[in-house]
C-alpha cells in the first residue's frame, strides 16, 4: 500500500515537494476528514518542516481545524491539498507567519481564495530541478544527435532549458564542476548549483534541439496573473527561487517551447509525433504522476516504454511501481525523489535540485 494508502487526484505539474499521494476521498464523510486530517499532517511534518516552517505550523493548524476542515470538504478532492490552499492564500495577500492570523485571514477571504483554488492548480516549475535532472539527461546524450524533451506536466516549461543554465557541481573533497552554455547561446542570468554525495557530475549540459510541454493548463509567463500565480507557490523561506522564474521568464522570452494543452495521457503519442528526425526523444517529469492514479500510471508507463523512447522520472520512491521494494534501504520519510531514467533508480534527489545522493540499496 502506497504511504497512507491515497490515491491522488488528476494531476500536478511538479507540485511543492510531493512525495506523497494525495486525498482522493469525494465524500465528506468521516473516512474524507479523517483522510485530509491526515493529509496535513504528513505536510506539515515531513514535506514542510525542513523547509517552510510558516506552512508547517499552517498545515499543522489545518489538520485540527474542524471549520476549514469543513469547507475544504465541499470542494472536489483534487482541490483540498495543503499546497493549493497555501499558494491561494498567499496569491490573495496572506503572509501571516502565526496560525491564528493566517486563519483568521483565510476565513475571512474565502470566496476569493476558494474560488482561486477551483480555477487554478499546483503548478510548481522550479528550474533548479535541472541541475538533478541533468545527471539522467547526462547519460543520453550522445555525440551526434541532440536531444528532444518533451515535459510531462510542464507548467510554463522553465525546465526544458537544462541546456541553458549555468550549473556548479559541488562535491566534498573534489572541485566543483562549473558547466556554462556556449557563447551565443541561450544563457540565464542566474546560475544554478546541485551538492553531489557520491555521484558524479556532467562534464557537459545537454545539447537540446527540441522542446515540447504538455499540460493541462500551461502557464504563459508573459501574463502577469499566470507570473504572479507560479510565484506564489514559492513556500515562505524560499523566496530564493524567485529570481530563477524571473530569469526563467526572459529566456521563454526568447525562444518559447512548443505548449500543449491537455491531459499527458491523451496528448504523448501526438508529441512524440512532432519531434524532428534525428534527435533523441526524451520524455520527462518531475512530482507529477503523484497526482495520477495507478491505472494513469500504468497507462502512461506503457505508452513511453512502448515508443521506445528515454524516459527521466522524478517522483516520490512510492510513486514508480517497485522502486520502493528494489531500495528497501531508502526511508519513504525522507522529503524528496527518486531519480530514474528508463525505469531504473539513479540518484535520491532534493525538493528542488539543490543535492543528490547516491543511492543506498
């Protein structure tokens, strides 16, 4: 049984630090409440409180809130997660760093807040995610034949532009490996930086000569609302990440990536269809099948495994069937994912691409 037994809602495009199923209940019974009781508990003690401790004591402060509780249960189970609600409340001005304001202030807008949670998802796009993924990305890369990525879950597609980013490898006892985009090239104005733990860095970024995003909402950056949206799903303590969208923003600018709308299901054999001769197709996710059922999944598994194309996972060590099993030495309460490529386990990497580890097996 996956980590309390839930079955996630529809989907997310690479929501906060999922690693964990989500509620699925329809109901508001007292399996429902006691199903998303649970829910916030688990994010605010395992996904929050490493990192965001303003959302842990909110999420903390939900769970034992019978009222909220309530109106969260009116709404469809795919939009009663903590990270929905947290981004809505501070997309319409909540920053209160003490439950009881926050609360008080969620309360009192919640028309607003409610009706944001209906209309939008968690669309999480963190570029620093590449720096992890390009340890998979790394492996593909062949000499001659420039990649195709094409994002499953893409938000507005900050992540299809591992090419394009400054990246510093840092490793103990080693020099840290700095990996810049060619001259004239796309080039960010922001660098990332990944800590290694027993892995070894790239020698090069990715050659990309494709990029294609399928979701179901895709996120435009050059409108203020969708920029303003992706920035408030940056937990409080993160602000850091900020300038990566922003830098992000400029080069989408530049050079967009081709966007489809769609659930990934429906739309991957159409992409796949659109990648120019001679490249290598890649599809890739990063906490996104979280959001999927199982049945989803496998779906989604058989169609990559039978296109016959590379596939780059970052997902909850639950989330890919057997992987939990082949890695009985990995803790299902550590905050983070487990990087694969082609189904087999790479690396345990951080939230938002800051470290990977090799793994314990």
């Amino acid at each position: 049984m996956d980590v309390l037994g839930l079955r996630a809602p529809d989907r997310d495009v690479a929501g906060g630090l999922i690693m964990h199923e989500l509620p699925d209940r329809e109901s508001a019974d007292a399996g429902g409440l006691t199903q998303l009781q649970e829910h916030y508990r688990v994010f605010a003690e395992i996904e929050a409180a490493p990192v965001s401790p303003r959302y842990a004591r909110w999420a903390a402060g939900v769970a034992e809130d019978a009222e909220l509780l309530q109106r969260l249960l009116v709404l469809p189970s795919a939009k009663r997660q903590a990270n929905l609600l947290f981004a809505s409340a501070q997309f319409h001005g909540v920053q209160a760093e003490q439950w009881a304001q926050a609360r008080a202030q969620i309360l009192s807008g919640w028309t607003e807040i409610s009706a944001t949670m209906r209309g939008r998802a968690t669309q999480t796009n963190e570029p620093g995610r590449i720096a992890a993924l390009n340890l998979a990305f790394s492996v593909i890369q062949d000499d001659d034949a420039p990649l195709a990525l094409i994002e499953v879950g893409a938000s507005a597609g900050l992540c299809l532009y591992p090419d394009a980013w400054p990246t510093r490898y840092l490793r103990a006892g080693q020099a840290d490996r700095e990996l810049v985009p060619p001259e004239g090239a796309l080039r960010s104005a922001v660098q990332l930086s990944c800590e290694l733990s027993g892995l070894e860095a790239p020698r090069a970024l990715p050659r990309v000569g494709y990029r294609a995003g399928i979701d179901l909402n895709p996120l435009d950056l050059t409108d203020a609302e969708d920029q303003r949206w992706l920035e408030s799903l940056i937990w409080p303590g993160m602000e850091y990440r900020i300038p990566r969208i922003r830098a992000g923003a400029e080069i989408l600018a530049q050079d967009p990536p081709a966007m489809f709308a769609g659930d990934l299901n429906d739309r991957l054999a159409q992409v796949l269809d659109q990648v120019p001769a001679g490249m290598t197709p890649v599809v890739f996710h990063t906490a996104v099948l979280a959001y999927l059922n199982r049945q989803d999944r496998r779906r989604f598994r058989s169609q990559v495994e039978a296109a016959g194309v590379r596939w780059v996972s970052n997902e909850g060590i639950r989330i890919i069937e057997g992987f939990a099993e082949q890695l009985p030495r990995e803790s299902e309460a550590e905050s983070g994912f487990v990087l694969s490529l082609d189904g087999e386990p790479l690396a345990r990497t951080t939230p938002h691409g800051q470290a990977a580890r090799a793994l314990r097996r």
